[in-house]
C-alpha cells in the first residue's frame, strides 16, 4: 500500500499564533502538529504581552489538503489563536523571482556617454562592420532564452503561457545560480509550431542560446527540428536531452553496481512522450540493444496502428527487436532496467518481483512516481526518483547549465549527441568508483564540481566534432 507523501518544502507554511501565557502551551501546539503529521521545521518568538506571546512556527505538509488539516488541527487547543498563515512557496514567487540588474553604474556624464548616447553608437557601428563582435559586446556572449507555450508543464498539462511563467522564471534562476548564464523567461501566446519557431527565430539575435521547455510532444520534436536547422546557435529541448543526460548518467553508475553492461540489459520504457523518447535514443547510442517502449495503449512494436504517432511509428520500427505485446505489466517480466516517464501508481509491487534479479528502476513521474519508493523498498537493486526528497533525484539541472556553459563558451552552433554523451560521462564521473552506493549513483544538485565539469567535456566535445566557432587560444577584445 502506497504512502503519504513525505512533508516537504514545498508546501511549508508559517503559522503566526498567539499562545495563551501558560506553562505547557507550547507543548501542546507542537503535539497537536505532530498528530497531525506536520514537520515543525522552526519556532520564533515574534511579540510577548502580559499574558500572551506570538509566535511564528514554520512546518512542512505533504499536500495543499495536508496544510489544512495542520491548521484546523489547532482549533481544539485551549487558549491558542491562529492570527495568520502564510503560504512559504506563494511568497517566494511574489513579484516574480528574477530581475534584471546594471553590470555598471551610471553616475557621471562620462558614464553615460559612453553606455548610452553618443559614445554607444561607435559600438553600434563595429557590430555592423563585423557582425561577430556581437559576441562580445553584447549580452549575446551569455544569454539565454528559456522558452515555453505552457503545453505540458511539470506535471500540470497544458496550463497556458501566463500559469508557466513561474517555471521559466525558476529555470533561469538555475541558469544563473549553477551555470553563471543569463537567462530569461519568454512564454508564447501560441501553440502553432510555425508561430512558435518563427517568433524564436525573430528573437534570437539578442540569445546565445535556445532553451525550449514544457512543449507538448509530439511538436516539440518538430520545434526543435526546424530550429535546429535555421537557427546557428544552440538549440537544446531539456525537457527531452536535459532529462536523457542525467537518466544515462545514472543508468552508467548503477549498472555498475549491479554488474551489469549496456548490451546486455533489458530495458523497459513506460511513457512514450519527449523525455520517452530522448531517454531511448541516447541510451541506444550508449549500446542499449533490447528496449521496449509502452504507453497508455500498451507495448509498441512494429505494425502497431492504435494510438499511434510519426514519432511513435519511428520507435515502434527502432525498438523492441522480439516484437513483444502487451501491458507495461507483461513487458516488464524480465526486464532488468524500468524508466518511468509516465504517471502515478503505473507499477505495483508484484512488476517488481517479475523483473530480473538485481533490478533498476528509475520511477520519474513528478510529484508522485510510477511506484513509490517506500513499496519498492527490498525489491530493487537501485531506486531513484524525479523527487528531491529521495535519494538518486534525477534533476534536469545536473545538466543544463553546464551543457550551456560549455557550448557557450565555445560559441558552438549547435549542441549534437557528442556533447550530450560527453555531459553525461562527466556526471556519471562526478561519483568515484569507490563512492558509488545504491542510494549514490547520481551527485547532488548542489555539487558545485557538476556544472564545471559538464562544460569542461561539452566544451572538449563541441571541438572535437567541430561544431565551435572560437579557436581554443582566441583572446577576447573589444576591437
């Protein structure tokens, strides 16, 4: 049986209460949270009267309905009243999360001459003549665009461009925070795959770099596509490319653990969607031979005609060599490797035990996994999640900052499955031999070594299969 989700941060909340002056009162309101399954995370003493002090008192939930029973769970206290509760995460997001700050202070005439009008013009006029100084004296050199038409966001679905914004804002946070990149949010009004790749195209002179995200399959494959193609700066899909270089990286520790190689493995994909399928395709390029991908209609295979797309049809064709049929619950007897892209609860207990000894299993359905890692607990050699509250958390930004990094400063004209492959050999590396554990196969997002040493190899690659434009002892001027 499936259990309550772990109280978290993000549904944290802080209760602003007045205590009656009693001895035990407090100890009566921190029991009270604690029976209702509340995780006190902080008390403050905010004001004391004569016979009262407020206090502020901070504890994660589990969900919006868990916050609720928190706070009613302290009505029945004698003697206490609950004067404000504020929502942590809602205040976080509150004017936005981003801004956009001067590299350099205007405070003389001279500053300004030279920054804006007349001195900027000379500028102007040597990006004319040369149009590659852009590079450099623009915020072209380390920008860019994260981009959204809020189709498939997170685990929301299709909530529009506006409800997205607070994901693009965070990306960008992210950019900054572990990459050193500028990053801002651009969300589109339109789901017209011809709009959406005109509009970046229109826009993309001020960006070094193009990060789609949250973009319905199967057009975000065309999106991306056709902007590979038209555009000669880096295009990169995360949703598809940044989830398949993490899950390889972790795929290549585990494996290691549980003696196994790529080869030989069989390998089961549940959702067949943009991470579905770049999950496949670069685990096939790292020698993955027998993968059977499933969706909600079943098992796909060749000849297959319900529920079927150009890029289903191009992995039913791609995939499964035996031509197996049936459920995800057939498929997966014997299957060494699950990757859940899919949904909550799509595996049991039983799907489990019906795998190969020593399986791997990587539930990433967000927030809540194909199969919780509670119930897979003594049944699995490895587990991990899309989930920061559980070990081995596959996270996107193990791979996006640093990917861009290095194609950034190479000024590369794309981002090719060479230096995919190359970042996630570098994460996989961030783990000593002699570290790697069941519940360590994939570094902490907060792993400051992650990000440089993605864009070290990125870099390496983005030369070697000739796709940068700056030579490797080019000195940056201004002239």
């Amino acid at each position: 049986m499936s259990q309550q989700p772990t109280p978290n941060a993000s549904y944290s909340l802080t209760l602003r209460i007045r205590i009656h002056n009693q001895p035990g009162k407090l100890g009566e309101v921190t029991t009270a949270i604690g029976k209702a399954g509340g995780d006190i995370e902080g008390i403050d003493i905010v004001n004391v009267g004569k016979d009262f002090l407020v206090r502020d008192i901070t504890v994660n939930a589990a969900s919006e309905n868990h916050d609720q029973e928190i706070i009613e769970s302290l009505a029945n206290v004698d003697g206490v009243e609950v004067i404000n509760v504020s929502d942590r995460t809602f205040l976080i997001h509150l004017g936005g999360k981003i801004e956009v700050v001067s590299k350099i202070p205007l405070k003389t005439r001279s500053d300004l001459s030279m920054a804006y009008t007349p001195g900027v013009a000379r500028v102007c006029q040597a990006i004319h003549q040369d149009p590659e100084k852009q590079f450099n004296l623009t915020i072209k050199k380390n920008t860019v665009a994260v981009i959204s038409d809020g189709t498939a966001v997170l685990g929301l679905g299709d909530i529009g461009p506006a409800a997205a914004m607070p994901v693009m804002e965070g990306k960008c946070q992210l950019f900054k925070e572990f990459g050193g990149i500028d990053a801002f949010p651009i969300c589109l009004n339109t789901k017209d795959p011809h709009e959406i790749v005109q509009t970046i195209k229109n826009i993309s002179v001020a960006f070094g770099g193009i990060n789609l995200e949250d973009i319905s399959a199967p057009r975000c494959f065309e999106i991306e596509e056709r902007l590979k193609e038209e555009l000669d700066i880096p295009v990169f899909h995360d949703d598809q490319h940044g989830t398949s270089v993490v899950v390889l990286a972790a795929l290549i520790n585990a494996l290691k653990i549980v003696g196994k190689r790529m080869e030989d493995i069989k390998l089961v994909v549940n959702g067949i969607g943009a991470a579905g399928v770049a999950c496949t395709k670069i685990v096939m390029a790292a020698g993955v031979k027998n993968i059977v991908g499933c969706d909600t209609t079943g098992a796909l295979y060749a000849g297959r005609k319900e529920n079927m797309n150009w890029v289903k049809d191009w992995y039913a064709r791609n995939t499964n060599p035996a031509g197996e049929k049936g459920t995800v619950h057939d498929i997966i007897n014997g299957a060494d490797v699950f990757f859940g892209l899919s949904a909550p609860g799509t595996i049991d207990q039983t799907d489990l035990q019906n795998m190969a000894p020593d399986p791997i299993v990587f539930a990433m359905a967000n927030p809540t996994p194909e199969i919780m890692p509670e119930d897979a607990e003594g049944l699995v050699a490895v587990m991990a999640t899309g989930r920061s509250d559980y070990p081995n958390q596959i996270n996107n930004v193990l791979c996006f900052p640093g990917i861009f990094r290095g194609a950034l400063n190479c000024r590369a004209s794309r981002i090719n499955e060479a230096m995919k492959l190359a970042a996630a050999h570098a994460i996989a590396g961030t783990i000593g031999d002699e570290e790697l554990h069941p519940d360590y196969i994939i570094p902490s997002v907060f792993d400051k070594r992650v990000a440089e040493a993605v864009a070290a190899k990125v870099e390496d690659a983005a030369y070697t299969s000739g796709v940068a434009r700056r030579s490797r002892t080019n000195q940056e001027s201004a002239f």
